[in-house]
C-alpha cells in the first residue's frame, strides 16, 4: 500500500512539475495606462480575452485587488478599462484594447 500511495505522489509530483501554462495572446507597445498605450488582446474569443486581460493584470501586479471595469468605446474601438488597486494601495486603471474578440460571435 505505501508503495502505491508513494507511486501516485511521485506521479503527482510529476504531473504538475510539467505543467506549462498558457502563453498571454495579449501584446502592447505600452503600459495600460491610457487608450494610446492599451494593452492589446489578441484573442478572438470573449471568454480566453477576459482571460487574459485578468492574466495580465496578475502578472504585472501581483495581488492586486479588483476595483471595477468598465467598456467604453474611443475613436470607435471597444476598450474594457479595468480598475485596480495595486498592493501597495495605489489605484490605477488600465485600459485593454479588446477590438479583435469583444462583439465576434
């Protein structure tokens, strides 16, 4: 029985030391911090955009705290702006450019 219990933790351990995560489809020649320097989503599906606008978020700002979102649109492109507190305590929002899966059925 130890054998087996200890066969499955090393198939475990293997298992997700091999995971790989998924690559960000997001792109930017900027920061988020205004629509000029949106962060651009290059998904073209809803649900894996959001995704990545979360994602991207995670990674750039660890721990930091969901605020609220909003969409809005700027010189006729859809952007989601989302608004976060930071862990530090400051507030930022940051703009996704979301024009190639926001309305694609």
């Amino acid at each position: 029985m130890k054998r087996i219990i200890l066969l499955l933790m090393a198939l475990m351990l293997f298992f997700f030391a091999c995971e790989t995560r998924k690559q960000l489809a997001a792109t930017s020649s900027g920061d988020g911090s205004t629509f000029d320097k949106a962060i651009i989503i290059n998904e073209t599906q809803e649900r894996p955009g959001i995704d990545d606008e979360y994602a991207w978020i995670r990674q750039h700002y660890p721990n930091a705290q969901n605020n609220s979102q909003a969409l809005v649109y700027h010189n006729q492109k859809p952007y989601d702006i989302l608004h976060i507190i930071t862990a530090d305590g400051k507030a930022m929002a940051i703009y996704f450019d979301i024009s190639k899966f926001y309305g694609k059925w």
